[in-house]
C-alpha cells in the first residue's frame, strides 16, 4: 500500500515521506487525537514523535542561492549569496488532507486495505494458538464531516454513502430506582468490530450506513467468519 501511494505521487516533492506520513496517521488515531489539526500540534510540540515517525527533527534548510550583480558605487561585478528559507520539518494539515484522498481514491481503484485483514488473520493465527476463540462484538458510531442536511437544490446529502442513526441506551438508577433512557443521534456510519477478547486483537469489522441495526450486522458477521477465523 505505501509502495503505491509513493508511485501515485510519482516524482514529486518528496519533503514528507508517504512512510512517515501513514506512521504520524496511525499515531493520531492512537493517541485519540480529535483532529488532524491537534496532530499537527502534538508534532511541533514532540520532537521524539517527530523522529519515531520518521520525520527530520530539526527544521531543514536549502542551499543558499547565488547571483551577480553590479556595484552601483564601483561599476564591477559582485556575487550576492542568499540564504534559502528554512522548511518546516513538520507537515500541514494540507499535506495529511492529501494523503488521505490519495489513500481513499487507491482504495477504490484497489481494495488494498480492505485486503489487509485476511494475511494478518492468517500470521495472527500461526503465532497465537487460541487466536479467535473468545470472540466479542461491538458497535461505534462513526460521524460524517458533513452537517446532514439535504441541499435543497438536489435534495441529497453531501456525503451521499451516509445517513442518520439513532442509538438508545436505557438503565436504572441505582439511587432512586427510576428507569432512564438515553437517544443518541448521529450523521455518518457504523463500525462493527468482532475481536479476540482474550488478547484483544480485531478478527472482522464492517463499515455500514449509521441507520443499520448492529444486532443483524454482527449476526451475519459471525457466519460469515466462522469457517474462517478457526477451521
């Protein structure tokens, strides 16, 4: 995957390599950063997250630039050296937005991560004997950028593949002794994962519209992978 995105780049600039940039992705997801921008300045703040990531942890400087000019006062020739502006060492939000649609329009042309899942299952497996074995499921709610409200030109959504989902949680109140609900609403999809509760890996997940029920989803997702996780 990162040896075709580095050939969709071609010979561009190659200030940020595609490997450090999918490393800085992964980190933002795993140290829950909100946004691409809160990862941006978690790496201007952490040079060791800088260097694990593979950036330069100092800011780098071009070669300084040259050229010839005349002395008005003498009428001879003198060389004037310029320094070349100092680069930023840490990428902008641009070149993270980028990358991600680069990823997204690879993947519709090759499923290249959606074909991940099954070579990591199999090598999971070969190195944890009772890898699939105490299985648990569970649903996230995943909220689109856009805002959910259709245009009132076309009447569709801007992001078309979403839609909206409601999910209602209810309790007692161990105080009082009252029921309580709760409805959560939300614009966007469904993310359904079935991991390995013992050593806490993923062994399937399904991304689906906000509005679909995760009972029915997780059910299908069992039988599916059944044969699969463990002959």
């Amino acid at each position: 995957m990162i040896q075709a995105l580095e050939a969709k780049r071609g010979r561009g600039r190659n200030d940020f390599p595609i490997s450090a940039m999918w490393r800085a992705l992964m980190a933002g997801i795993v140290f829950q950063h909100p946004s691409i921008a809160a990862l941006v300045r978690e790496l201007h703040r952490n040079p060791a997250l800088l260097n694990m990531c593979g950036f330069d942890a100092l800011p780098r400087q071009g070669r300084p630039s040259a050229r010839i000019e005349r002395d008005p006062a003498t009428g001879q020739s003198v060389a004037v050296v310029e320094d070349a502006p100092v680069r930023s060492h840490v990428p902008k939000g641009w070149n993270f937005s980028r990358l991600v649609k680069n990823l997204v329009e690879l993947e519709a042309e090759q499923g290249l991560m959606r074909g991940l899942m099954d070579p990591l299952r199999t090598k999971l497996m070969e190195v944890l004997p009772d890898y699939g074995v105490h299985l648990g499921g569970d649903g996230k709610a995943v909220t689109s950028h856009s805002t959910g409200q259709r245009s009132r030109k076309t009447g569709k959504y801007s992001d078309p593949d979403a839609d909206w989902g409601k999910h209602e949680t209810r309790g007692v109140d161990r105080k009082t002794g009252k029921a309580w609900s709760q409805v959560k609403s939300w614009f966007g999809y469904g993310l359904h994962v079935i991991a390995d509760t013992h050593h806490e890996l993923p062994v399937a997940y399904r991304v689906t519209r906000a509005s679909a029920a995760e009972q029915p989803v997780m059910k299908e997702m069992l039988r599916n992978r059944s044969r699969r996780v463990r002959p």
